[in-house]
C-alpha cells in the first residue's frame, strides 16, 4: 500500500498537477473507504489511516478517534494489535510527538489480558523492532514519564522527559550555529 501510494504521489507530479489529479482523489477516497470499514483487516485498515494522517487528510482527531474505536474494548486483541502494527508502519516518531495517540496505544497495552497480552507481544515486538534506536528510546522515556505533567517551570504548560523542552531554548540553538557554519561552508 505504501508504495502505491507513493508512486500515486509520483504520477501526480510527473504530470504537473500539484495535488496529483483524479487519480490521486480517488486513491484517497478508497483510503478513506478501507480505513473506516470494519470488515476490512486490522493491518490494512491501521495502514490507510496513517497514510491519510501523513498526508493531513484527517481532520483534528479523527485519527485518534479511529485509533480508540480500532483499540476498543470490544476489538479482539490481536486484531488491534494488527490495526497498531499498520498504523505505526513506517516510523514511530508520530507516538514521540503526539502524546493523545501514544496515550491511547499504552492504556490498550496495559488493559490487555494476559493471555490475550502474549499473543499480541510478537506483533508489536516487530513493529517497535523496526523504529530507529533514538526513536525507540524517546517513545519508552515518553512512556516511562507517564503522562505530560504541568509544572512551574513549564509555565503551566506540560514538561517534557529530561532533554525535551516545550520551547526552543535560544542560548542551546545559538551554541550550535559555529558548528553548523562549519559543516554546511563551500569547500
């Protein structure tokens, strides 16, 4: 699906139309189709929807709300586990920087049974298995924190796990630029 989906992009610029034509709406539309449809698998599903949120085609929330309702109580297990593993294809920096989303995947985690907990593990081992080192460690420090908590340094707004600010420090930025003149100088 990914790579349909990037070669629609492709057809789309190679004819000049920005928003790649026809062909491109109506790829969308059967995103849009395939990623509400219950009948539809967990895999399959949780992977349009990611590819409409990459793309912004989900308006605010909707993909945690497709998120909650693939995650909800009444979906068997390892059928949500497959909707995650689609939906997180691809590169986890979205549950590093959207707390909602990483919110609602790890109270599905910890509400799962235990036997239903070690037939769904493999699933999810091999999603987070595929994520980068430095992303692997943000999601598990951003796990480990809990959730955002608001403190007065924050200036009421919630503070990051040790490294993480909610604003751009200037005095750190500014240390980097020599660095950056260097490596970015014509030879």
């Amino acid at each position: 699906m990914g790579t349909a989906h990037h070669a629609i992009a492709l057809l789309g610029r190679q004819d000049g139309v920005p928003d790649g034509g026809e062909l491109r709406v109506r790829w969308q539309g059967v995103l849009r189709v395939l990623a509400g449809r219950d009948r539809v698998p967990g895999l399959i599903r949780g992977r349009c929807a990611r590819l409409l949120l990459d793309d912004g085609l989900l308006a605010e929330g909707e993909a945690a709300r497709l998120l909650g309702h693939a995650l909800s109580f009444g979906t068997p297990p390892l059928e949500a586990a497959a909707w995650v593993e689609g939906f997180l294809a691809g590169g986890g920096l979205l549950l590093a920087h959207d707390e909602r989303l990483l919110g609602l995947v790890d109270d599905w985690l910890t509400g799962v049974g235990r036997e239903a907990f070690t037939e769904v593990l493999p699933l999810l081992r091999r999603t987070f298995s595929e994520y980068e080192v430095g992303v692997r460690r943000t999601v598990g420090e951003l796990v480990r924190r809990g959730p955002a908590v608001v403190g007065p340094r924050s200036g009421g707004r919630p503070a990051g796990p040790p490294g993480f600010a909610p604003d751009l420090d200037p005095e750190r930025a500014d240390a980097v630029l020599p660095t950056l003149g260097l490596l970015l100088a014509p030879p």
